[in-house]
C-alpha cells in the first residue's frame, strides 16, 4: 500500500510526492479489519505476479467482503500461509479448497481454504485512471477469458512483454 503526502523544502522547491510503504504483514490484517466492517478498500498493487493486468505499485484494487461462493476466474487476496498473502486469481475450486495462480505467473500454485479468503476484487485502477475497470464489466470478463483460454500460450506472452513491450513503451 502506498500513501502519498507532499514535502516542501526549505528552499522552496515545488512539492514532492513521498511514498509511505507499509509491510503486508501491517496492511492486510488492516485491510481485512476494514473489510470486515463492510468496507471496501483500496490499495496499491505490490509484486509482479498478475502482470499483464495489473503492474508493480502503478495499479490499484478495490476489495470487498465476499458475499456469494467465490468461483473459478475470481480475483481474490487469500493467506495461503500464515502471514504470506497473495491476490491471485482462483484457476479451480473442489468444495472448500481452492488453487490460485497470479496472471502473471507462467508455473506454480498456490493453494487456500475458501474461509482464508480475505476480499475479492470488484474492480481495478489501471495506469493512473481515475475510473475503475469493473469486474462485471464487459472489458474485465473478456480479458479474464481470453487471458484464461490463453494459458498454454503465456510463457511466450509474457516473456515478449517483459523484453519487448515494456522497453518500448
């Protein structure tokens, strides 16, 4: 999570943003304090792991209690592990135990109980915007779609991305 303040110095330059990061192990029980509550919440994505969607400090999501059983292409914040969070996107779920794989991870799983479920998304600031892109969009349901259908394909999809895409744009 980041939380921005401005600083002036005594020369009087302009304002500069600062950046405040707090370690998960501060902010989830936080967010999911807040959740409880019936809140939803905000915070600044951390970690590359559901790229192409979402990238490292530059996007946001918003969380909510989960109301209905979660299902398969949910994007949830889970505690796979004692104080070991992750916000992964569900690729099974068999009764109460469910398989979470980020976006942007070629191999490897993670695995949780549907009770370690601490929020799920409803939607996503990307790229500075100030709208959110909604979950139940049309926008979001075709990207998780395409992406999913997609996963056979995502090492090479991901690896142009890394050395191409983002050294030009």
């Amino acid at each position: 999570m980041s939380v921005s303040s401005k600083n002036r110095s005594d020369a009087g330059e302009s304002m500069k943003p600062q950046v405040l990061e707090i370690p998960n192990e501060v902010m989830i029980p936080a967010i999911k304090a807040f959740i409880d509550e019936g809140r939803t919440t905000t915070f600044t994505v951390r970690g590359y792991s559901m790229r192409l969607f979402l990238e490292h400090e530059r996007d946001k999501v918003i969380l909510q209690h989960v109301q209905e059983p979660v299902k398969k292409g949910d994007v949830v914040l889970a505690e796979i592990a004692p104080k070991r969070y992750v916000l992964h996107r569900i690729v099974r779920c068999e009764g109460g135990n469910l398989t979470l794989r980020g976006d942007g991870n070629v191999c490897g799983v993670e695995h949780c109980k549907e009770s370690d479920v601490i929020g799920i998304a409803i939607g996503f600031y990307r790229k500075g915007r100030t709208k959110p892109d909604m979950v139940s969009g049309l926008k979001w349901r075709m990207y998780s779609a395409i992406w999913l259908a997609l996963t056979p394909f995502r090492r090479y999809i991901l690896a142009f991305y890394r050395r191409i895409w983002l050294r030009i744009f």
